[in-house]
C-alpha cells in the first residue's frame, strides 16, 4: 500500500508521525497524550494543515490496509458509518452515489492521493503559495477521512481488536477531532458570511451534522465491549469449570 510523503516547507514537529513507532499496548496512552497540538509560532497556518493532512492520510491508509480484506462488496455493500447512518460519494457534477464502503474508500484515497501529489493545491516550493479554495479543499478530505474511520469503528472494530490494533484506531481518532476542532475548518457560523459559497455552506452543516453523530459511535463502542467482555467471561467460566 502507498504512502505519500510531503515535502514541508518548514520543520514541523508532529506527533502523529510516531503512531506507528509506538507499541499497540501504548500507543492509546502516549499519543493521547500528545493531542494538544496547535501550530508551532512562526509556521504557517496552511502549511500545518497540509503536514497534519499528509499524517492522517498515511496512517488510515495503512489502518485500512490492514483489513481491506475483510471490508468487500459483498460484506460491506454500502458505505455505512454508526446506526447505518449512509455516506454518499458526490462526483464533480455534484451528484451523490451510492458505493460499496471498498469502493468509495478507493475512491476516497484516489481523490485524495491526487490533491496531495498536485503542486498548485499543496505547494513544497517557497515562491508557490496555497490556493484561496485551499480550506474548502481540506474540509473534504478531512470529512472522506472521517467516514472512512467511522466505518472502520462501526463495522471492523472486532477485527482490530484480534489483530491489536484498536488502540491506534482509537488514538488516531481521537487526533482527527482534536485537530478538527484546533484547526477550525468548519466554522462555528458560516451563514451570513459572503465568502461561502452556497455548495459550501450545505457540506458545513452536513458535516457538522455528522461529528453530532459521534455520541452514537460512543454507545456503540460501549455496547461492543459490554457484549466483548461478556464473550471472554463465559469462555473463562467455561474453561475453570472444565
């Protein structure tokens, strides 16, 4: 699976990078730890967007990666998040489809894969600057990264468990709030502002709407692990009565 790597224009030190140094059994304490990330003085705003951006991509890349097998059109038929809430695929023309979860997280990493690697929108050069649409840009990507995490944890969070690694799921979705809240792409109140199109004001609240969403994944994780433990208590019981 392909990674991109990004040419910063300034040093930036940024923790996320290290998620995959760190051992599974610390990585949800240490990297928790380390969500207070707000940009270093001095760095442009832009250019910490695009080196967080560059993180988040990789490192759900290679989440995914690890159980793509397991996410086909035939277990996963339609892109779903928490309570089958459905995530549409919009093409350039603006109309929504609806893909498998494995084709439209293809697609999503296509997209994505392509604004990174194109100079004029994430510029490594000192004399190119960000474009004026680059905020609009982001806000997307963030929000395909988003749906493609919550699936992950709606639909394969007991993969992740057998193969350990729920705990850089749960470390890495925790930094993609944190730096959506930090880094203040979707603003508290867009609506009497000029300088959003109207395009853009809808995906603002359909977004907005869907991080609202995130008590539910909270009580479907509690539910997961009450029916967990409950299935690793019985097969203790089950052994101590052998």
């Amino acid at each position: 699976m392909n990674t991109y790597k990004r040419k910063t224009r300034q040093k930036l030190d940024n923790s996320l990078s290290n998620i995959n140094k760190e051992d599974s059994t610390k990585s949800n304490l240490d990297i928790n730890n380390k969500l207070s990330f707000p940009s270093p003085e001095g760095v442009d705003q832009n250019e910490w967007i695009a080196i967080n951006i560059v993180s988040f991509f990789n490192h759900i890349n290679i989440l995914y990666g690890a159980i793509s097998h397991l996410c086909t059109t035939t277990t996963c038929p339609i892109m779903i998040g928490p309570k089958n809430s459905l995530y549409y695929w919009v093409d350039e023309r603006g109309k929504k489809v609806k893909y498998s979860a494995s084709q439209y997280i293809e697609l999503a990493i296509i997209f994505i894969q392509k604004n990174l690697s194109n100079e004029a929108i994430f510029p490594t050069r000192f004399d190119n600057k960000f474009p004026s649409t680059f905020i609009i840009l982001i806000r997307k990507i963030v929000r395909l990264l988003f749906h493609c995490l919550s699936h992950i944890y709606a639909i394969h969070y007991n993969e992740l468990i057998e193969y350990e690694l729920h705990p850089h799921l749960n470390s890495l979705f925790l930094h993609l709030i944190s730096f959506i809240i930090k880094s203040d792409i979707i603003p508290f109140d867009c609506s009497n502002s000029s300088s959003f199109i109207i395009s853009s004001q809808i995906e603002i609240r359909e977004f907005r709407t869907e991080l609202e969403s995130l008590s539910v994944l909270y009580e479907l994780l509690s539910k997961q692990w009450q029916h967990i433990y409950a299935q690793i208590s019985a097969q203790q019981r089950k052994i101590s009565n052998e």
